[in-house]
DNA sequence: ACCTGAACACCGTTCAAGT
DNA sequence: ACCTGAACACCGTTCAAGT
C-alpha cells in the first residue's frame, strides 16, 4: 500500500546538520537523529542507505551552503578568488562538519557545481588539459588545506583552551629546537582567519597569474 | 608491586598503524589492537588513556616516517619543496591513516618538527612574523589539501574502481552545466600524482618568490 | 605499576512484522 | 511504499579484582 512518506529529504538533512552544528560528530547518530524526528532509528533507513549515505547528505548540505555569483567580466583571478572564498566560508561555518567534508567522498550536485565554477573561472587564465587540472587541484587543496589547518593544523588553537595558554604552550617547547615554531604562535592567535587566508590565496593567484595569461 | 610493562609504546604503535594499514579506520578498535597483541582490551589502556590518544599514535607514527635533509646551502625554494614532498610522501604511504591526519590534532614531536623545518626553510625567503605565517600555512595548507583531494575530492578515484568506469561516471554528467568538470576528468585519470604534486607546489612557490627576497 | 575479565551504555544494522 | 520494534553483533570504557 502506498503510504506517504512521514519526512521530506530535505528535512533529514537539515535536521542531521542541526544535530551536528550542536552536538558535534559524535551526537550524530541514527538514533539521535530519529529521536530528534520523534521516531524510531529504523525509519531513518527509509531515506538513506546507511550511516555514509547521511554523512553525505551532511557534507552535500553544507558545501550547498557555498553562494557565488558568476561574473564573467571580472578578470579571472577575481573570480577564483570568490568561489574559493565562498567555498572556504561555507565550509568554515559549520566546523564540526569539516573531519566529513575532508574525508567523505561527495558526488552530489553541490560539490560539483562549485568544481564546474572554479574550472571555469581557472580557464580563463588561458589553461586547459592537465595545465587546468593542475590549477583546479591547487585551488581546492589550498581551500581545503586552509580549512584543515585551523582544524587540525600544528598552529590550530585547541578547542576551548585560551590564547594566552597556547602561547605558554609554545613557549614551553625546547627553544633551540623549535625557534621559528615559537616565534611565529604569538602571530598565528593574533591573525584574523579572514584575512589570513585572503593572503593565502592571494600567494596561489600570483603563482597562477605568472604561469597563466 | 612493580610489574614490568609487557609492551613498548612503539611496539602498540606499529601495531596499531599496522592494523590500520592492513584493515582501514574501522579495523583499527581497542579490542582488534589487543587481540593483535595477544592480550584482552583493557590492557591497552595501560598505554594509552582512550581512543583518541591511539589515533594520534598513529598519526604521530605516519608524520614521524617523513625524512629530509637539512640543506641550508641549497636555495630556499629547493629546500621548501624538499620538506613539503617529504611530509606529502610519508602522508600518501599510509591512505588509510590520511583522515585521522587531516582531522586529529596532533602535538607530537613529529609534527612540530616538520613544521620547524618548513618555517626555517621560508625565513630564508626573507619572511617573518605574520608574513612568514602565511607562506606557512601556505604551504601546509597545500600539503594536507593535496592529500585530501587525493582521497576525497570531487576528482578522486572510487576505491575501487576503474579508470574508464569513473571517466564513463562524468560523462554521464548534464553536459551544458559541467562542460569542464568532464573534459578534465579524462586528464585527472591519466595524471601522475607525483608530478601533479610537484606542479601544484611549482605553482604556489612562484607565488612565494614573488613576495618574498 | 601493570594486567585483565565482567559488565554497562552505547552504536549501526538485519530481520520480520506491521499499515 | 513506508514504518517500526526486537534482536544481534559489535563498540569504548568503568569498575573491581588480581599480581
């Protein structure tokens, strides 16, 4: 018998993001989804495969999240730096997602389509073929890199530990091994993220723009 | 009364990178660590405080594998490449390890060891404080970024399947709104990951000697 | 100090039965 | 077609008892 289904897809998925924003990787369960959804583990089974298939739907929603405009009569470069940025907020705005956006393989749509406007926009700099698939590739690993390293990086801040702390913690490390380490962690917590990666991106642009047109 | 340890640290962690290499994520548990090493679950937590703590064994075992010379003599773009391949290398040898790098804080010895050897070699570059930060994250950032486009990104190859399936996969793609996602697929599959690699660091280490001496 | 089995509170998922 | 409870085979970890 034909029965209707009680929840929409989109429903799943906002609400596993939701469950994930709050409660981290670990709060996101099958049972804590059904029971955030008033019903019992299996039904969720009805909208998804298993526990990857909804980890996916995660990572689709959040990289869905990703809003940029096309803009055609900008210079190339401007544009690349847009979509990275776009991708790099989205990605950066829900961070107990990003240990699934790194290491789940997504072929959804989202993914996609923020793939298809980078390779775009990287053309226009005159590349093609392999030159283009080098450039694409660089673009996403510095995103994706960039959203890595605040995650989990050596200089990342320790979640709920506070930067005088961290700094002491530098401080700490033997100074004739690890000098520049503790040099540079005063300027890592005083960096403002935004701007940081900006640069970041603005040293690939410049490498891209001297190889390209 | 004093017993003697029945295992060395380094003993559990070869154990435990072994299992992860042989098995995948999912066959690395307390309970498959110490069956490995003929003992019941809990003794394991004799040498490591809980889960998370054997995942940054591992990931201290993987990093730890990354060898370079010092060459203070070479120019510091050379040495900048030298150290960033190394660790991309020691990253790539273990796949299966490569989510637990990306996403597990790690503070090991290991860890801020490439990261002083990478800041060392972009001082040269006539960098410090914030800027010098920067070419570092830079180049972190591009590291762990091209190991998790390898891994997990848009045109990553499905475990296990074959080059004309994955090409077969974007063809099937609408092809008025991913025109370049598929004319670079074909060139994804044939590509070298080792020379893609050093090309994509060609591209931001230009960037870098653009800006610095 | 280190070892270890029993037990607990969880998981994801299979199965079978419902509408 | 979709829903759902019971049950199974796992987990990590606490506890208590051993040497």
């Amino acid at each position: 018998m034909g029965r209707p289904p009680r929840f929409t897809p989109q429903q799943l998925q906002a609400t596993a993001l939701a469950l994930l924003d709050a409660h981290g990787p670990a709060g996101l369960t099958m049972r804590a989804l059904a029971a955030e959804l008033g019903t019992g583990a299996m039904t969720i089974y009805n909208y998804v495969a298993d526990r990857e298939a909804l980890e996916l739907l995660v990572v689709e929603a959040v990289v869905a999240q990703a809003q940029w405009r096309h803009a055609p009569q900008a210079h190339w470069r401007d544009e690349v730096r847009h979509i990275a940025t776009a991708m790099w907020q989205a990605v950066r705005a829900h961070p107990h997602a990003i240990g699934f956006i790194l290491t789940r393989r997504s072929r959804s749509p989202a993914v996609f389509e923020v793939a298809e406007a980078l390779l775009a926009a990287l053309a226009r700099s005159g590349r093609s073929g392999q030159a283009l698939l080098v450039a694409f590739r660089a673009v996403w690993a510095l995103v994706a890199g960039a959203a890595q390293a605040e995650l989990a990086g050596p200089l990342a801040l320790q979640a709920g530990e506070s930067a005088p702390r961290t700094i002491e913690r530098f401080r700490a490390l033997p100074p004739d091994r690890f000098a520049h380490l503790i040099e540079i962690a005063g300027a890592a917590l005083g960096s403002d993220a935004e701007n940081e990666f900006s640069q970041i991106l603005d040293l690939l642009l410049a490498g891209l723009a001297a190889g390209g047109r």
